[in-house]
C-alpha cells in the first residue's frame, strides 16, 4: 500500500505543480517606435541660361517641393517647371507637372510630365503629350555660380527620362537665380 500512497502523492504534486499560477515577471511594456522622421525641401525662381546662339534666349522657371521619409527618394512631389525659348522674337514654352524634386546641399534635380505647350510648339507633333524631361540646378550659397543643366526630351516612340535624372548643371545662369531649401524638417 505505501507504493499506492506514494503513486498518488507524485501524481497529486505534479498536478498541484502543473496547475498553481506561475509569477513570472511581465515584460516591461514596450516604447512605442518613434516617429519616422520627415523633411521637405523646395526650389523657386526663374532664370536665363548662357546659350551659345547669340540671339536665342532660354529661360527655366520653377516651383517644386517634396517630402522625404527616411529614404533619400521624396515619398511626394508637386509643383510645376517651365522651359521658353525665344526664337526671332517669338517665345515657344513647355509647362511641366513636377513628379520628382531631389535634393542635396546646393544641388537640386527635377523632373516632370509635359502638360501643355505653347500654340503651335513643335513638341506638339515631334514628342508624345506626356513626355518627361529633367532640369539640374546647382544653387551655391552666395558669390558662387549658379548653373542649369537641361536633358531635351525624347521623340515620339522612344524610351522615356526615367523619374528624378537629369544631367549635369552645365549651362550658366546669366540672368535672376533660384532659392533651394534643402531637408528641412517636418514641423508637427
């Protein structure tokens, strides 16, 4: 009888063992994560780049703003840009719906979609209606020279600038200038 008196007291302490509530120290509540930090930048203004036909003149104006998550692509763009070219006294212009605004200490890239033109423009019958181009500024603080590089658009039927490329800022700005503000942080 003992080995049954036994049996049921291992039994009855596995069981009272298994079923007593555990005190096991609860994890300390976690921090909520921080927020994502977000920045905007924009460029303004409008000028006239050094171009090598005396009598020609083209001239960029621009208005473009992004936000940036923790990436360094903006999450949003917006704004518009415009190219004009003054030929024999006639102005041809091309507006552009900004998709891209990238930026970097005094550097600025834009891109954007073709929305209208000028009457009678050219790129109506030469470039499909929503074709994207790409304008570079270099924006140096002051006594420095401010540049524009222009990509030109594609013809009809060809590959498009892909999103936020453009070439190097090569061309002089001889006349006005733009304002860059580059990350500035997000207010809450």
């Amino acid at each position: 009888m003992p080995n049954h008196t036994l049996r049921a007291a291992v039994v009855l302490a596995l069981i009272a063992a298994v079923a007593a509530p555990v005190a096991v120290a609860a994890p300390a509540p976690a921090e909520p994560p921080a927020p994502a930090r977000t920045t905007h930048s924009s460029l303004a203004g409008e000028a006239r780049m050094a171009y090598p036909v005396a009598d020609e003149e083209v001239r960029v104006r621009v208005d473009a703003h992004a936000r940036f998550g923790p990436a360094s692509l903006p999450t949003r763009s917006w704004g518009t840009f415009r190219i004009s070219h003054e030929v024999d006294g006639t102005v041809h212009w091309g507006e552009f719906a900004v998709d891209c605004l990238t930026t970097g200490g005094p550097t600025a890239t834009v891109t954007g979609r073709l929305v209208r033109t000028s009457p009678g423009h050219v790129w109506r019958e030469v470039l499909d209606p929503d074709v994207r181009m790409g304008v570079s500024f270099h924006v140096p603080g002051k006594g420095g020279e401010a540049r524009i590089g222009l990509s030109g658009a594609t013809p009809k039927g060809e590959p498009q600038l892909t999103r936020c490329m453009a070439p190097a800022a090569d061309a002089r700005v001889v006349e006005g200038g733009y304002r860059l503000k580059d990350r500035l942080p997000d207010t809450p």
